[in-house]
C-alpha cells in the first residue's frame, strides 16, 4: 500500500482522531491532501470539526465532573486555570469562540469553562462556531499552501533541464579545476 492509497483510505479517520488531541498541523496536512485531489476538502472539514469538537466537549465535561480534583492532581495547571478564568471574566463568550487560535488555551479553556457555571447548551453552541471558523481556517490554510507548492514544483519541472545542465557544467568546472590543481602541485 503507497502513502497516497493509505491516506485515501484512512485520512478521515486520522483528521478527527488528530484533531482531537492536536489540530493545527493534521488541518494543515489535510489541506494540502485535499488541494491533491487525495482527500475531499468538505469532508476534510467536517472531521476536524468533530475532532475539535469531541475533545472540547469532553475538556468541558472533564472540567464540569472533575475540575477541583484536577486542580489537585496537576498542581501546574493550576496558575494556568486561574489565567483562564480572569479571561472568562472579561471576554466569556468572545472567548469560546476564539480559545482554538490561541496555542496552549485549547485544552485548559474548556476545562475551566467546565468549572465555571455557564450551560453545556451554551458553551457548545459558541464552541461549534469557533471550530467552524478555526478548522476553516486551518483546512483552507492546507489547501492554499498545497496548490501553491503544486505550482511551484509544475514551474521546477520546466527548468529541472537547465538546472540539470547547469549543475553538470558547474561539476565539470570544479572537477577540471581540482585536476589542474592536482597537477601543479605533482609537478
């Protein structure tokens, strides 16, 4: 089985499962899968909208059932937590919706909105938009960045002739050069 066959098969799959533990880069790489024709860009969307989603949704509810504990049992997380919670203050809802763009909010943002008393209706309604922006963002990322490099490598393919010819006469030169070199100091 080649690369392109396995994530053909496959790729779906690894977006919802890598996006919900860790999204920037699968959305990225699936992007450009789907800028190759390998992947869907609509489908593509979608599982990284329910991997972002399913772990929000289970940060949430980690934080909802858990939260005290897990201040406890993570002593680090902590500061973090109350970091968190001064932004929920002041930006509540502007912050669900934008908590993904921000690295190292992803997983501690949903947590602490568990431990805060807004609704799960609530804090998922605001986290569906959020994703939607954010895997939009990242997909279409992907994608751009792939037909770009495909248009790159197309316009390389014209000059690899030249380059080739260019390289092989630098080759000669340098070999030439040595060899004379070589002689000089023989002699």
């Amino acid at each position: 089985m080649i690369a392109a066959d396995f994530v053909r098969d496959y790729g779906y799959f690894a977006v919802a499962v890598g996006t919900f533990f860790e999204g920037e880069l699968i959305m990225l790489a699936a992007g450009v899968a789907a800028s190759t024709g390998i992947l869907s860009l609509p489908i593509v969307i979608l599982a990284g909208m329910a991997g972002i989603f399913a772990s929000d949704t289970f940060c949430f509810l980690l934080g909802r059932l858990a939260g005290e504990r897990i201040k406890r049992w993570f002593p680090k997380l902590h500061a973090r937590l109350d970091g968190v919670f001064r932004l929920i203050e002041d930006h509540q809802d502007k912050l669900i919706v934008y908590f993904q763009f921000f690295p190292g909010l992803c997983t501690v943002t949903p947590v602490a909105f568990g431990m805060t008393r807004i609704s799960i209706s609530r804090f998922m309604a605001l986290d569906l938009v959020g994703n939607a922006s954010w895997t939009l963002v990242f997909s279409f990322g992907g994608y751009a960045f792939g037909a770009a490099f495909e248009q790159v490598a197309r316009d390389a393919r014209v000059w690899e002739g030249v380059v080739l010819g260019l390289a092989v006469i630098a080759g000669l030169m340098v070999w030439r050069v040595g060899r004379t070199s070589a002689k000089r100091i023989a002699q």
